[in-house]
C-alpha cells in the first residue's frame, strides 16, 4: 500500500517515479495471472489503455480503488460501508437492455466488477469519469462541476424518494418515462431484433441453426465440447424456479468458443451456446454467452471476511450482483463452473446498446443525461436490499444514505464534485506516466515491443 502522502492532490502523487511506480505494481498485482495466461491479449488491452485518459481510467479500475480506499470517507458509516455497488460506474457503463419482463430499460450495465462495498465508491468513480468525459469535450470546469452537481443531485433526491416503500423497483428509465438522448437509445434498441443477431452470429445447417465460422469463433474438440456441456448442465440449476422455462427450451444446438472482448475482458475464456429458446421458431433461438468471471476490483480495497466467503466463485458473485443491482434481471442469468474456475452466464441481447456520447458534444445536452444517470445509480443502489437471495445488506440502503448526510447534502455535493476534477487531474497525469511505463517496457510480463517490425 502506499503511503498516505500518495493519495490524490498530496505531493507523493505528483513524485513521477514513485507514482509510476505505484500504478505499475497495482496492475502487476491486479492482472498478473491473466497477463501470464494470455499476455498477447493484454498487450491488446494495454494499447487501448494507452489510446487517452479515459480508455485508462476505464481499463484500471483496481488503480482507482487502491487510491478510493485510503480516502478518509466523511459519508461512509458502519451501515453504508455495506452497499451492493456496481463497481465499474463510469459515464460509459449505461445502456439499454430487455429486463425479465419484456421491458426495454436504461440503466447501469457490465457487472463485471460489482461488490459488496461502501456506497461513496460508485458516486466517487462516475463523477470523475464525467469530468474526464467533460474534459475530452473541452469543457470548462464550471460546466462539469455543474454536470456532476446534476448527478449527485437527482442521485440524492432518488434516494429520498424511495424512503419508507419500495418504489425503487418500479421506477425505472423506460421509452415512457424519458426523452432526449436516451429515449432514442432506448428506441434504437427497440428496432433490433433476435432475428437480425442470429443471422449474422448463425446459419442453418439441417433442420437448425449452427454457429458460423468468423473472427473470433473457435470450433471446440470432443473433450472440451462434454465439458462446456458438463459446466452448461450445471447452470440450469442455478436459475430462480420463477423464472424456468420448460425443459425443451434448453436444448442446445451449438457451442463455440469466443474471443475479442473489450478492454475489461482481455484474455478472458469465454463460449457462447446456442439454445432452443421458449418456442420451437428457429427466430426465437437464443446465444448465451458463457464467461469466466474474474475478482471484482472493489474486492481487493474491501477487508471484510464475511463478504468474501459469501461467494462460492467470481461467477457466482457477479451474479447474484447483477440480480441484486437490477430490479428485473435476465431470467437466464446464472453461473457455474469449468475446470474448477467460476464463470457467469447470460443471454448475448440484441437489446442491449450503449449510450453514443460522442453525438453530445454541448454542456447542456449532458446535463438532462446526468440526471437520469443519478436516478439510475440511486435506484440499482436501493433495490440491492431487496433481493431475497443474499443477506449481506441487511437495512434499507436509502434509509442508511439519508442518516448519514442529514442535514448536509449541501456538503456532500460539494466535496464529491471537488473530488472529480482533482482525480481526473490525477488520471490524465497517470495515463502519461503508464503509457511511458509501457513503451519502456516497465509493465512485467507485457512488453510493448514483442511484435514489432
């Protein structure tokens, strides 16, 4: 750990060598088995990292939290240190999916990095995403710290709205409920189709569909094709009875191996399964995907026994996250295990797009954005202590948020919105010194210069 004179805006994170040399042991430590498994892979993601500041915030989440965790954290007590948090919250990490009951929703996605953790962590890590975003844009600072102050704003006024009910699992950013940019996400969403994925993931072969051939697809042996069946079987156990399907609809017609994931999967085993669906249509077949689940990033700031032992694997606990962080989650949602490692599985949606911020390019396009990101937060936050299926957060998550600003959310607001234009100083500083790290060869096991010319 590094000293306390290390954290953000103290001169120790202004020290080059000591800081980079801090980056570069949290990532060793973060990704050292993945980078030995697949090292030509993280060079992949190390690039992408390299390409500006918030390709590297997002790729370095562990980075974020070894810094986050030595914060002394006014707003965090012995009840909102437990709060179900996704994790990975940054301005990217919004889109649209197709909830369990048919409803298309906008709200937080890729649970990858989900935990058990105190609540500021999420608020802390969006809005210096924001003002990175903000930055990229050339905005002012006036104009992001009025963007963030939007956020935390709706954020805190959802949180009140659900106290004393249940609200938070009815309220959610539907076509019916919102306008603007992420309405047409949402309507984009709306005209895609099944269909279309598996004509282009699928081709008929007999009397039913096969996975095609292409970049990224992996056709398996025997022995690997019985134990992806084998870790498959062992899924359908894991989904809620309320939400079974009868038995034919798990029928599998394929099963490939996948690659080509983005910065915070690099390196990850991975197989998609193509599987009947509730009809006997060949356009209602639908792909899960089936992917190795790895340690969340909050998990390694968060010393709390109790929580670690709750999980039976990485899988398992991102999961039952997203069940938590999600009022109606993908009734395909589970997890099993393959060769003694976890991993989670879930329908590859056609529903499911990211919001295009590249089009928002003015201040005040974002502000509305930010608003209905707040709500979204506020909401995944306080239907977390709703889901029957885990005990680790036992009180009402807004009643423990309320108590603990009081009368002072005028502070709150305040100082979260100073932290995230003094960390994403911090951030644009980082993202010099590892890419210099990098194109030194200074990263361990990556060298950049493996497949040069």
């Amino acid at each position: 750990m590094a000293p306390k004179d290390d954290l953000p805006g103290a001169p120790g994170a202004r020290d080059d060598d000591a800081r980079t040399q801090f980056i570069v042991d949290v990532l060793t430590d973060a990704f050292a088995d993945l980078v030995a498994a697949a090292p030509a892979a993280f060079r992949t993601k190390f690039r992408k990292m390299a390409a500006d500041p918030f390709a590297f915030y997002r790729g370095s989440a562990p980075l974020y939290y070894a810094d986050v965790a030595r914060l002394d954290d006014p707003w965090v007590d012995a009840h909102t240190r437990r709060v179900w948090i996704h994790g990975d919250l940054h301005a990217e990490n919004f889109g649209t999916y197709l909830d369990g009951d048919g409803v298309l929703v906008f709200d937080v996605n890729d649970f990858d990095e989900a935990y058990v953790a105190p609540w500021t962590w999420d608020l802390r890590r969006l809005v210096a995403s924001v003002a990175l975003l903000g930055w990229s844009k050339a905005f002012s600072d006036t104009d992001i710290d009025a963007l963030n102050t939007a956020y935390l704003r709706a954020y805190v006024g959802a949180v009140r709205s659900f106290s004393g009910g249940t609200a938070e699992r009815d309220v959610a950013l539907t076509r019916r409920t919102v306008d603007g940019p992420i309405r047409l996400a949402l309507q984009r969403s709306r005209e895609s189709s099944r269909r279309a994925q598996l004509d282009a993931l699928t081709e008929m072969e007999g009397e039913d569909r096969v996975f095609r051939d292409g970049p990224g697809v992996r056709r398996l042996d025997d022995d690997e094709r019985a134990e992806v069946l084998e870790a498959y079987a062992a899924y359908l156990d894991t989904i809620p009875p309320a939400k079974r399907w009868p038995d034919v609809a798990y029928t599998v017609h394929d099963v490939v191996g996948r690659s080509g994931f983005g910065i915070g999967s690099a390196g990850l085993p991975a197989y998609n399964v193509l599987i009947e669906g509730p009809t006997e249509a060949l356009d209602n077949d639908i792909v899960l995907s089936m992917k190795q689940a790895v340690r969340a990033a909050p998990s390694r700031a968060v010393d709390d026994g109790e929580i670690a032992s709750w999980f039976l694997h990485h899988g398992h606990r991102t999961a039952l996250s997203r069940r938590a962080l999600q009022a109606h989650a993908d009734r395909l949602l589970g997890w099993t295990e393959l060769r003694g490692v976890g991993y989670v599985v879930n329908e590859l949606s056609p529903y499911e797009k990211d919001l295009d911020w590249d089009d928002l390019t003015e201040p005040r396009e974002l502000r509305d954005v930010l608003h209905h990101l707040g709500r979204a937060t506020a909401r995944a936050h306080c239907v977390s202590d709703a889901d029957a299926e885990q005990g680790l957060v036992e009180r009402q998550v807004e009643d423990g948020i309320l108590a603990v600003l009081g009368d002072r959310e005028d502070a709150f607001v305040a100082d979260l919105v100073a932290f995230g234009r003094a960390y994403a100083t911090v951030v644009r500083e980082d993202h010099r010194r590892f890419v210099e790290a990098f194109r030194a060869d200074g990263i361990p096991g990556v060298s950049s210069t493996a497949e040069s010319l």
